[in-house]
C-alpha cells in the first residue's frame, strides 16, 4: 500500500481519522492510494525515424538537486531558480551566464518566485524569505507550510500556504498587508504547486476547485468561479485543488482541478468557457488554439481552445510519470519520469523528436520566444531550442 506523490496536509483530527480509515480500507481514489503491491508497467518508447527536427542545447547551469516540485520565474530577461538546500541563482537568458547568487541558509519548500530583480522563497521552516539582485532584505515567520512558490509583483510578495490562505506583503520592508481566505472550504488540500498568477491589476488565486480574482491592493474579492464540483463520498475524493501553474492564453486562463476536470475560463467575465472531465495530477498547457494535458494514466489529450472539442489523445507514454507539458511553438513537449523530453505535432500529437536530460523535469517547462526552459531534478537548468 503506497501514497502517491500527492500528499495530504492540515487535516483536523478527525478528518485525520478518516483518512487513516480509508488508507487503509483502500477506498482512496486510485490517483491518491494504490492499494497492492502491482503496479501498470510504463510504456516502452517508440523507435523513431530519422527527422529534421532536433533539439540542442543553447546552454546549461548546474544549480542544485531538486526534492519536490520547483517554479521556474522568468521575467524581463531573467530566469531565476533555485535548489532545495538553499540556493537561488539569477541567470541572464539569452547567454546564460549568472546574475546573482543567494544562499537561504535553510532547505526550501516553495521556490522561487521572482520579478527580475526581486526574489522570494519559503523555507521547510516556514521562514518567507526576500532579496533584492542576491542581497537578502527580510525575512517573516508565517503561520503555516507552504508549497507553492511566492509570486514576486507590483513590489509585493503573495504567499498562498497549504490551507490555501493567502497573504500579502510589501516586497521591500516585509510588512504584512493583507490576508485572504474563503471561507467554507474542504479540510483536505493537496501539498503540490498551487494557483497564485497574475492577469491585468487582478490577482488569481486557487481556493480549492474555485478560481478567485482579488484586488492585489486590498485583498478583496473581485470575481469567484467554480471552476468545478468534486463528487465523492468521503474527503479524498472531493479533493479537487487547482494546480498551477495556470496556463494563460491572452484573457483566458486554463487549468486543471486535480483528479476532476480541465477548464478555461474567460477572465475578464470571471466564468467558465467550457469543462471537461479529466482526473490528472499535473498542470496543462494553452494557447489561442490548444489545450494540452494528461491524465492519472499519462494519457495525453488536446482539445480545442476555443470549444474544448477533442482533437486527438495518444496512450504512448501510460504511466510514464509525465510533466506538465508546454506549447512550444508549432510543437508539445512533455517530459517523463526517465528524464527523456518528448517533442510532439501540433496536429495530431505524432512524435517528432526526442533527447535525454540528466534527469526529470521538477518543473513546468516554460517557453520565451523561442528558447524552451527546463530545470531537472538533478538541478541543471537547461535552455533548449528546437530546429
């Protein structure tokens, strides 16, 4: 009987009790509890023919190994990063030679997040941490364990904890603005990267399967959507988290509830375009045309960005462990548990091309213009380009 990677935080004792019951009982959702030793066989790999696309590497860092899951922040020319024992590197990124450098002092639970020039982190200790180009400014004690990496905007820090409250504080001198929490929510929530992004002068927080639009100066809610409703007898099968990152595509934002759902949603309206049904674990990726994203069994699927029509699903990478996945111009790629990055069609999802990593991927991979970003947990940050 094993847990997944998905873990289960700030439960009350009693619904700490019902969760023992259902460990061990196996009334888990298979996405949360295997019971039994056997577990599905991964997909072997695909032979592929010779192609013109390849994938090269522009340049590579070696930062620091990666336990858990990390955030890659990329602005104005910046990606910044970090390593679980405490590192947090600033890279330029078109030639990758290094910015500034910090060290933490203490073992990460929540990296990083960043504008360009400042920085922040959360420490295994619960220590909210903040730099400005490597020189630490301030740190704050919070009053709970947090996961998801902070968000670095407007010289403000945004923190989101694991009970999904959210705090706010003023990046230079670390005073605390704000604090927002919806009220009513599930007792359970997911230790995993949650929602906390910015669109416009709004802040978009995840608030269990809710999606919410605040005012980033006052904490106040502007919009709130039910992106979808969890069904389940029991609290673990109605844990339904909105997993970051979220995937913008101009004023529409995609997402995934864990084990429900993918939606987008039109964000200026604050409401749902359209849903479909998907229990799967990691983000998605979109743009103006395609939604892409795989399920519990590493199904990948795409659908019409505009409709949310199925345009095809392939079952080649079943339980292969695969990462969020990015659009990449005219191309998809994903990676998977090997540490081998796969590059997919567009159109019909066909396999173009394939390269190994030193390891597999902690993070979303992002892409700026044409350079795909991807950090492994081995630590290495890689800068791609695909020809």
């Amino acid at each position: 009987m094993t847990l997944t990677r998905a873990k289960l935080v700030n439960l009350t004792p009693a619904a700490a009790f019902r969760l023992v019951k259902l460990v061990v009982t196996c009334a888990a959702v298979s996405a949360l509890v295997a019971c039994g030793s056997s577990k599905p066989s991964p997909a072997s790999l695909e032979s592929l023919s010779a192609s013109s696309t390849r994938i090269s590497t522009v340049w590579s860092q070696r930062v620091g190994s990666v336990q858990g899951q990390l955030t890659l922040a990329v602005t104005n020319g910046i990606v910044t990063t970090a390593s679980t024992d405490g590192d947090i590197v600033a890279f330029d990124l078109a030639t990758g030679k290094e910015r500034w450098r910090a060290q933490a002092h203490a073992d990460l639970s929540a990296a990083v997040g960043s504008d360009g020039r400042y920085a922040a982190v959360v420490t295994q200790a619960n220590e909210l941490l903040a730099f400005d180009q490597g020189k630490l400014l301030w740190r704050e004690r919070l009053p709970g364990r947090v996961t998801t990496a902070p968000l670095v905007a407007g010289e403000r820090v945004f923190v989101q904890a694991i009970d999904r409250s959210v705090r706010a504080y003023d990046v230079l001198d670390g005073r605390w603005l704000w604090q927002y929490q919806r009220p009513g929510g599930e007792p359970l929530a997911l230790a995993t990267s949650g929602v906390v992004a910015p669109f416009r002068d709004t802040l978009l927080v995840g608030q269990g399967a809710r999606l919410i639009g605040l005012d980033p100066l006052k904490g106040t809610v502007r919009f709130d959507v039910n992106v979808g409703t969890p069904r389940g007898t029991n609290e673990v099968e109605r844990l339904a988290d909105l997993v970051g990152p979220i995937a913008r595509a101009d004023d529409e934002a995609c997402v995934r509830a864990f084990q429900l759902s993918v939606s987008c949603l039109e964000l200026n309206r604050g409401s749902v375009r359209w849903s479909r049904p998907q229990a799967g674990r990691q983000a998605v990726a979109a743009n103006e045309r395609l939604v892409v994203g795989a399920d519990g069994a590493d199904r990948l699927s795409a659908w019409k960005a505009e409709n949310g029509d199925l345009l095809w699903r392939v079952d080649r990478f079943t339980y292969r462990n695969l990462s969020a996945p990015a659009i990449w111009g005219e191309r998809i790629v994903v990676g998977d548990y090997d540490g081998y990055l796969h590059l997919l069609a567009f159109d019909n999802g066909r396999t173009l091309a394939r390269t190994e990593l030193d390891s597999a991927l902690v993070a979303a991979p992002v892409v700026v213009d044409q350079t795909l970003l991807v950090v492994t947990r081995k630590g290495t940050l890689y800068a791609l380009r695909a020809n």
